[in-house]
C-alpha cells in the first residue's frame, strides 16, 4: 500500500535533493532502466511527471523529491539511496519514508504517516463501563449513616465514634462501604489498607 499517493505529492516542489549528483545519477538510471515497463509507468504516474523528467536525472544528476518518493515506493528502496546520503538500498518502510519527508521540509506530509500514529481521527464510541473524567470528579465520596469523611483519617480508627459508627452500620451498607473502598484500591492509595482495618472493626 502506497504511504504517500500521487495526490498526496501534488504540492511538492520540483526542486532538487540530491546529496551526491553522482551516485543519485547512478542510481536513478539502474533502478529505473531495470524495472519492466509496467513498473516504469506506476513510477511516472505516481510521480506525476514525465519520462523525460527520469531521463534528465541519468544527465545532471539532479532528483526532484516526487521521483525519488515515487520509485522508493514502488521498488521498495530507501529514499536516501537514491540521494546519495546512505549507501545501503535497504527498504522503504514508513519510518525511513517519514525521515526522509521531514529532513526534506516536508513536514505537511510526514505529518500524515507519522510512525505509530493513528489515521483514524474519528471520536470514538464511549464503553458502557466508561465514565467521563468529569463526571468522576463530581460524584462524592461514599457516605453512609453515622460515618463521615473522617473514615479516610488514620486517627479515626481508635476513636470511640468509629466504634460507636461500626455497631450501627447496617450489614448491607458495611457490605457496600467495603466494595467502594476495594475498588477505590483499585485506583491506588491506602484505600486497601483502610477497607482491611474496616472489615476486621466490623467484625469484631
């Protein structure tokens, strides 16, 4: 599949970006002559220019980005082979092809392939277990009859009003105090601590 189509090269200037006017020359010429004609046309197409174009390179040695993006794609070679900055043809993959865009100020269009980044922008369907952050900013914490906020105090434990609140607490909401504070654990926090010391209080 083509990272970089013949739309997408449409805004790109036809200024030269050989690095070495010899090797690119060299290169060009092998590469092109000794692909099938098929694969030629796909080259020019997808370059949106004309043969003429390729065969000037063979002459000056000068590149416009267009060919060489173009026959890195179809023949699969590195971009900066046929510049002339790496010596090894290796293989045109979407973070060799992002490099090259970006080292050639083509950011516009690295942008659009940048490695790892998703292509799907679209917003996505909330899970029926997601809840908003917000919407968990807002709800309060869990209270029930005759225990307050001081649950999460450390110092509210030994207190006489916790075993007061303890005795009261119905076993339906002691039962419901725990999951909150296990699933608060969940999150992080002591909560796990603070759940254990509440369930061996209500037990004894």
């Amino acid at each position: 599949m083509l990272l970089i189509t013949s739309d997408m090269m449409g805004s790109i200037k036809r200024s030269n970006v050989s690095k070495d006017t010899e090797k690119t020359m060299q290169r060009i010429k092998d590469g092109f002559l000794s692909a099938k004609n098929k694969v030629k046309t796909e080259i020019i197409e997808l370059a949106g220019v004309s043969r003429a174009s390729v065969y000037r390179v063979y002459r000056e040695g000068t590149v416009s980005a267009k060919i060489v993006i173009a026959m890195a794609q179809i023949l699969n070679v590195s971009p900066f082979y046929y510049t002339g900055e790496a010596d090894e043809k290796d293989e045109c993959n979407r973070d060799t092809l992002h490099s090259f865009l970006v080292k050639k100020g083509l950011r516009d269009l690295a942008y659009k392939i940048t490695p790892g980044k998703s292509r799907d922008n679209s917003p996505k369907e909330p899970k029926a277990n997601d809840t908003p952050a917000e919407e968990n900013e807002s709800k309060p914490n869990i209270e029930t009859p005759g225990m307050s906020k001081a649950i999460y105090t450390s110092d509210f434990f030994n207190s006489p009003e916790f075993s007061k609140a303890a005795e009261e607490l119905p076993l339906e909401e002691a039962q419901q105090l725990l999951t909150a504070l296990y699933i608060r654990a969940k999150a992080g926090g002591n909560a796990a601590h603070i759940a254990d010391i509440v369930r061996r209080c209500l037990l004894t």
